[in-house]
C-alpha cells in the first residue's frame, strides 16, 4: 500500500471538478432559502459514505448486471462530457425535481455524490490505487463540509460572476476529464 501524491492530487482534481461544489453554490443558496436550514453535517457524512461504498462495491454491483468497468467508464466519460457541457454553455441537460426541504436526498445525492461521480470512482479505480483515491475522496468531502457550512460567505466573496467563472473552468477541466477517461478505455 502506497500513497502517491500525485496520484492523490489528481484524484483530488478530478474529484472537485465532478463534485463541483462551488458551482453548486447556487444552487445550494436556493435550498437552503427554500428550507431554512442546511444540514451540513449530515449530507456531508452520507455522500462520504456513499461514495466509499461505491469505490469498494461498485464493480460488483456492475459484475451482478453483467457490465465490466471499462464499458462503465465510457458510459461514465459520456456523462461527465455532458455535465461539462452543462457547466461550459449553460444548457440544462440533467432535470432535477426542487424539493421543498434540505435533506439526504436532494443534497448528498444526488448534488454531491450523484451518477457523475459515481461513474468517475470507477473509472478512477482503472488509473489509480484505491488508497490514493479514499484520501482524494476525504479530501475533498472535507471541502464539501466547509462549503455548506459557509455558503453565505462564500456568495459574498465570488460574487455571481466569480462564481459563473469558476463554473465555467471546472467545466473545460471537466470535459478535458471526459475524453481522457473515454481514450483510456477505449485504447484511442
């Protein structure tokens, strides 16, 4: 078992641009305007433990359905080209409900730990050691709880045009992660 910290800093890119949490900002404003409260704790908790969970049961979960991780990670890269696509043009692609409460559902998952993410664990499983990956993960879960816990600051400080800036460079990084994910397991 071996850390890399280069591997561990770009898990931990790749990880921030999917999880996208500062351009979630808005999003996360709107929730909580809507419920009052934001349980940062909680969601932040869970969507770790999704995502771990995920990282360890994940490819036998696809194995039971019959699918490799290959095919998952081009599925995966296809997703996330979509996702950057959203966050570099503006396009709505993925529909979301707006529930009227903060809770598990609409802010752990599938906010922070959605299908994108989902798909990058197992394609980052491909490329790097799982350790590498668990660190990449806390990493960034620990950001994900100092963002909920400090989204007014937060909306403050970028302003809505900081905040559409740093939406749109994650989401040219996003789409760069896209089509190596989709070259590296596609042998292009």
């Amino acid at each position: 078992m071996e850390f890399s910290f280069s591997q561990i800093l770009s898990v931990t890119m790749i990880l921030f641009a999917i999880i996208d949490i500062l351009g979630s900002i808005p999003i996360i404003i709107e929730l909580r305007r809507k419920a009052g409260h934001i349980q940062s704790e909680k969601a932040s908790l869970v969507a770790l433990s999704l995502m771990i969970l995920f990282l360890f049961l994940g490819e036998s979960l696809l194995r039971v359905i019959g699918l490799d991780v290959a095919s998952f990670a081009i599925a995966g890269s296809i997703v996330i080209f979509c996702i950057a696509l959203e966050m570099v043009l503006g396009l709505t692609i993925f529909k979301e409900d707006a529930l009227e409460t903060v809770s598990i559902v609409p802010l752990a998952f599938p906010l922070i730990a959605g299908a994108g993410t989902m798909t990058t664990l197992l394609s980052l499983k491909t490329e790097y050691a799982t350790q590498n990956i668990l660190v990449g993960i806390i990493l960034n879960m620990t950001f994900v709880y100092f963002v909920l816990k400090n989204t007014a600051r937060l909306e403050r400080l970028f302003g809505k045009s900081g905040l559409n800036v740093l939406r749109k460079t994650f989401g040219v990084i996003l789409l760069a992660i896209a089509i190596k994910l989709f070259r590296t397991n596609t042998g292009l």
